[in-house]
C-alpha cells in the first residue's frame, strides 16, 4: 500500500498538469476567464472586424474616383457627377454594393452600365467584390447633378 500511495504521490503533478491543459487559462491580473480568440459559431454574419474609418474614408475616396471613370456614352459627364450614384455601401468584408439609377428608363446602355460600374469599382485595391442595383426610385432629375456635370451638359 505504501508503494501505491508513493505513486500516487509522483503522478500528482502529471494530473494537474493535464487538467490545467484542459482548463482555459485565467487573466493573471484579475482571474477572470479570457476572451474567446475563435470565431463566433455561423450566424450568417460577417467575422471580419470593423474596418477602421480612416479605411473607409480612403475606400470611399477611391470608389468614388472610379466611378467618375465611368461615363454615359451619350452625356459629356461621369455618373457621379450626374447624380446617378444614388446609394454605397461598404461591408465590414469589403463588399460594396451600390444602389444608381439611369437618366431614363429606356437608357441604351442600361444594360451595360452595371458591369462597367462593377468593374470600375473592383479596380480599387482593397475591395473585394461590387454589386450593382438599378433602381427608378426616386426617379433621377436634373436637380440631381452637380455643377460640374451641369457646365459639361449645358444644362444650367
């Protein structure tokens, strides 16, 4: 009996070794249990961390730049300028997805304009993937275009 007591004894600190292994680690300043480091159980929502603001400001900066590439083939101005941009929006993943309209509804190229608006956008380093909605509500006026599209149109 003395001799299973003694081993026992030697196998004790093997045991807590093992069960600390087996316990989370506590906060050496104030014992609390320490913040999960593993990804939140799918939910459908997005796992990336917030991006910073100064990241958002140069994305839209950026996105805004390249959207001024894109022109209506029958107006001098961009679609920025011509306030057919009416809505972007950019996830915490990086996606952007952008509500515009068209001058009018039968517009020749409206079934061009999204893939040029897309691919324009995903140009910007740091984007990950562009969706495009046309919407007609509101519908787009000349109210909505800047100053410079109006001197470029001669709509004043």
């Amino acid at each position: 009996m003395h001799d299973a007591r003694k081993l026992n004894d030697e196998a004790a600190p093997l045991k807590d070794a093992v069960a600390a292994l087996d316990t989370p680690p506590s906060n050496p300043v104030d014992g609390t249990p320490p913040i999960a480091t593993e990804p939140p159980a799918e939910t459908g929502q997005s796992t990336a961390p917030a991006l910073p603001p100064e990241e958002i400001e140069r994305l839209t900066t950026d996105i805004v730049a390249a959207l001024k590439t894109v022109h209506d083939p029958e107006i001098p101005s961009d679609i920025y300028e011509l306030g057919l941009i009416y809505k972007v929006e950019i996830d915490d993943d990086r996606n952007v997805a952008i509500d515009m309209t068209l001058t009018a509804p039968g517009c020749p190229v409206a079934g061009e304009m999204p893939g040029w608006v897309e691919n324009a956008v995903n140009a910007v380093p740091g984007v990950a993937n562009t969706k495009v909605k046309i919407v007609f509500d509101p519908p787009w006026d000349q109210s909505r275009m800047s100053d410079e599209a109006r001197l470029a149109t001669g709509m004043f």
